[in-house]
C-alpha cells in the first residue's frame, strides 16, 4: 500500500517517527475477492452434484 506525500496519515506517521515511535502495523481489511471465490466454489459444487445426478441415471 502506498500513500501520497501530501496524506495526512503520512504527516502522521513521519511526526510519531520524529518523536520515537517505532511505528505500527495496520490492518487492512480483506479485499473483495475472498467473495469471488465463494462464489466459485459454490457454482463448482452444483457442477459436481448435477455430474453425479447425471451419472446414477446411466446406471
């Protein structure tokens, strides 16, 4: 992650430096995607049960 020069948490961040502290880490939240691939994995297990359905009925 990157931020402007003009950010103020970037003025933040160089004052709390300048007065000693070590910094901290920051917690980002989880992008969008980790939906996308729920997502997927749902439509990939109807595939897999509608394959399974299909293939007792050619017994």
């Amino acid at each position: 992650m990157t931020l402007p020069a003009d950010s103020p948490v970037y003025r933040w961040s160089q004052i709390a430096m300048a007065l000693g502290n070590k910094g901290a880490q920051v917690a980002l939240p989880e992008p969008q995607h980790s939906f996308f691939l729920t997502d997927v994995e749902k439509v990939v297990d109807r595939v897999f049960a509608r394959n399974m359905v299909g293939k007792e009925s050619e017994r």
